[in-house]
C-alpha cells in the first residue's frame, strides 16, 4: 500500500527534493509514522538517512530558511525547527550494547538495521521519501498488524531489547496508556524479567516517562501495568506498598493503592495540570506508615495528611522533580486535603472555613476541585449524598470568602508596627502578638480590618509584654 498521499506537507516536498540533490536515501520514521495511521496529530517527524544525516539537515533548513538547527556530531543527529514542527535526522545505524549501560555502541547500517534497533513493531514503521519508491511504507515486523490490533510487541527478543535499553520498559507501559493498546504476552513477561535493569537509567528519564503516563486520559492504567510488573516496588516504593487490604477481627479498610490511581483518573477528568496530579499521586502516601487498628474505631491513619506532606519534599528530590513552588504546592494540598473533607462531616464553623481559606490562599479552588474527586466508594448512593454535602459546603466556603476578603490574607497589623508601637526589638513576643491577632480575626473575635486589629494588639499586649 502507498502512502503518499499522507505525505502532502510541505517539509516532505523539500525533504525529497533536498534528499534527491544530496543523493541521498530518506524515510520518515517511527512516532510520526504511527501516529499517522492512527489519526493522532503529530509535530515531532523523525527522519532516518541512508548516509549523511546531518548533511541532509543543513541542506533542508538551508532550503525551507530555518533559524533554529541544533547538531549534535558526536551522536551523528540534528534537529531543525520550522514553525511548530521539530524534525530530527539520523543516519540510519545499528547498536550494540554494554551490559552496564544503556548508551549503544553506534555503527552506520542500513534501514532494516536501523528499524531493528527500534523499541516496538509500531515505531519501527517507515514511509520511502524516495523519488523511485515515494510513499512506500517499510514494515518488516507486521508493524501494521499490530497497530490494527492495538498490540505492542518487540521487533526481536523482549529480553534483549528491554536488557539493551531498561527504559524501553517504561515506555512499554506509557504506550499502552496512552494508545490503550494491550502488552503482548512474551513482551509483558519481559517487563517483569528485567525490572530491575531500569536501576541503570538516569532519575530524569524514568521520571519523564512516569509523568507521561501521569498526563495520560486515564493514568491508572499504566499505575496498574507498573505495579503488576514489578516495576512499581523498583521505582517507586512508597506507593507499591500502599497495595493491599489488612483484615483484623473481619474488619478491613480499603486498598489504598487502588483508592489512589481512581483518584488520579478523577482528578485527570477534571484538570491537565501535572501537580494536581501528583497531589492526587501523593495525597495518601503516608497511610501504610499511619495504620493502626482500634478495636472500637476499626483501621485509623490519623496524621497520614501531615506525614505525608513531609514526605513530598523526599520524594520529590530523589525523583528528581522540581524543588520550587511546584513541590510546594503539592505539599501543600496534600497537607490541607482533609480539611474541607472533615468540614463536611462536622458541624461547619465561620472560624473553620476562614481557616482553610486563609491556609489554601490561591490554591482554593485546585483543594476543592481535589477533594470532590477524593470521593470514592462502591456505594452509588453515599456518593452522592457525600457530593450534596459538599456542595453545600462549598458555597459555603465561598460566601465567607467574598465576606471577609481573605484569599492570600495577611493580618491588617505586622510585626513591624509591633516592635514599633512597643518600642522593643524582633523577639518571641512579637510573633506571639502577631499570632494572638490573626487568630482572633479567624476565630471572629475581632472584625477584619486595621483598627479593629490595634484596638485589640494593646489588649493582648498586656499578656506578653
């Protein structure tokens, strides 16, 4: 079958043209081609060169004026941008590898060679660039089938192919996320075989596919894959051994584990946003550390919330994700996600709901979007009895906010103007009036404006001064 006529953009006619000049044989090759068939839009084109792929990447952006050329001649590769597309070239190779290492050992080969070194039959696919054979579509692994079916297979043996490149595990797993594909049997087992082999991979590159998958429509699917794999325990220990249910006197509590990734695909129903993801990741990680067993209350986590806020800094540097306002802000949700859940269930104070506004600040909204979808239960109608209750609780929350004005509040009274009025210098004292003040806004004692907030600093002065 040609396919040419899927081949309509420009860059393609000045890849043939450029190719043709040069004397050179070209394809397009792997994601590109794959996402082509299934209908997926694509930026990122792949082109693999019979000879000198570098040659051919000058000469294109020379051709199409491209600012933007990166290349790397140590790997043999270039990038060029054109608007919004990214176009690699590389000289078609075969690898070899190093038992310790990921990083192949590069000769020039063929197409086919370079095809076999590809991770799975549906990347390994390549369309002709070529004037004689335009459009012709290279499929030595019955790439096509598999794509039909929605199978990911390896082009040769599993084990080799994920013991040459430990990563390609992962992105096993991230492919059949996203393209809800199924593993093969042999290719899954080898997942399994060679799990520990990903301990040769860099943090960053096993985090990038994790957060992949993480960003998918429905990450719980490759949570599951990684857990049932083996992977799981290996890269990410804390949440594998949220799995499982421990029973005590007939009693048991819910699989944490699988609470967390239904969480996860809830919260990926309602936000694209990477940390709020991550808070839904991370929002119970502390529970297997804080489990106890009360004969008249049953299985208990108090305090998971506040342990697992310490937690996310660790987990954060040792995955190697940003240690900025990002992880900040998972702590933060994370520590906080009990909150308005308990509100919902107790009698709801002024002073309360004050407090988990003036705590969540411009993360208020992103806390309440989380903890409706931290509601899960086998139980339709407690659902949504649950989800009533919030509702209520939120507009709530929302009336007392526009009320009192206290998004990102600070108190109307600093510790300047203390040590001012009082004439004494930055001391224990101070905070203990700045704090005696903020909490009798919060707890409305005090009206929330400046003079209120004097009036009552030459009060409670007394006390400590």
């Amino acid at each position: 079958m040609n396919y040419q006529n899927h081949l309509k953009h420009e860059i393609f006619t000045h890849l043939r043209a450029v190719s043709k000049k040069l004397e050179v044989r070209s394809y397009v090759i792997g994601g590109y081609v794959r996402d082509l068939l299934l209908d997926r839009p694509s930026k990122d084109i792949d082109i693999v060169v019979e000879g000198r792929g570098v040659e051919l990447a000058k000469a294109f952006a020379k051709a199409v004026g491209a600012g933007d050329i990166v290349v790397y001649e140590n790997f043999g590769t270039a990038m060029v941008k054109l608007d919004d597309y990214e176009v690699e070239f590389v000289g078609a190779r075969k690898e070899s590898y190093r038992r310790d290492s990921r990083k192949p050992i590069v000769e020039e080969g063929t197409l086919k060679d370079d095809q076999l070194r590809r991770d799975f039959t549906i990347n390994a696919l390549s369309i002709s660039l070529n004037k004689e054979d335009f459009g012709h579509l290279f499929d030595p692994f019955d790439g096509i089938k598999d794509l039909e079916s929605g199978m990911l297979r390896t082009p040769t043996d599993p084990n080799i192919t994920f013991s040459d490149d430990p990563l390609r595990m992962m992105r096993a797993i991230r492919f059949a996320t996203q393209l809800g594909f199924r593993i093969a049997d042999e290719t899954y087992g080898a997942i399994g075989k060679n799990k520990e082999r990903i301990k040769i991979v860099s943090q960053e590159r096993i985090t990038d596919e994790l957060n992949k998958i993480v960003l998918a429509q429905k990450p719980s699917i490759g949570f599951d894959l990684l857990l049932k794999t083996g992977l799981l325990p290996v890269i990410f220990p804390e949440l594998a051994a949220m799995k499982g249910v421990e029973y005590r006197d007939g009693r048991g509590h819910k699989d944490n584990f699988y609470h967390t990734i239904q969480v996860l695909d809830q919260v990926a129903e309602i936000s694209n946003d990477l940390w709020l993801r991550w808070v839904a990741i991370l929002h119970d990680i502390a529970k297997p550390l804080c489990k106890r067993y009360e004969p008249q209350a049953g299985w208990t986590f108090h305090g998971h919330e506040d342990r697992g806020a310490r937690m996310v800094p660790k987990i954060f540097r040792r995955m190697k994700l940003p240690m900025n306002e990002k992880m900040k802000y998972v702590e933060k949700l994370v520590r906080l996600h009990q909150r308005p859940i308990a509100l919902v269930t107790e009698e709801v104070t002024d002073s309360a709901i004050r407090r988990i506004v003036v705590e969540a600040g411009d993360d208020l909204n992103d806390l309440l979007d989380f903890c409706r979808s931290d509601i899960t239960s086998k139980n339709e109608a407690k659902v949504r009895r649950f989800r009533k209750n919030y509702e209520v609780l939120e507009k709530r929350i929302h009336e007392v906010e526009e009320r009192d004005q206290l998004r990102n509040w600070q108190p109307p009274v600093t510790g300047d103007m203390i040590m001012e009025t009082f004439q004494i210098r930055p001391s224990r004292k101070v905070g203990l009036i700045k704090n005696a003040i903020r909490e009798a806004i919060l707890d409305g004692i005090i009206p929330n404006d400046q003079e209120a907030a004097i009036q009552y600093m030459h009060e409670v002065a007394k006390k400590y001064l």
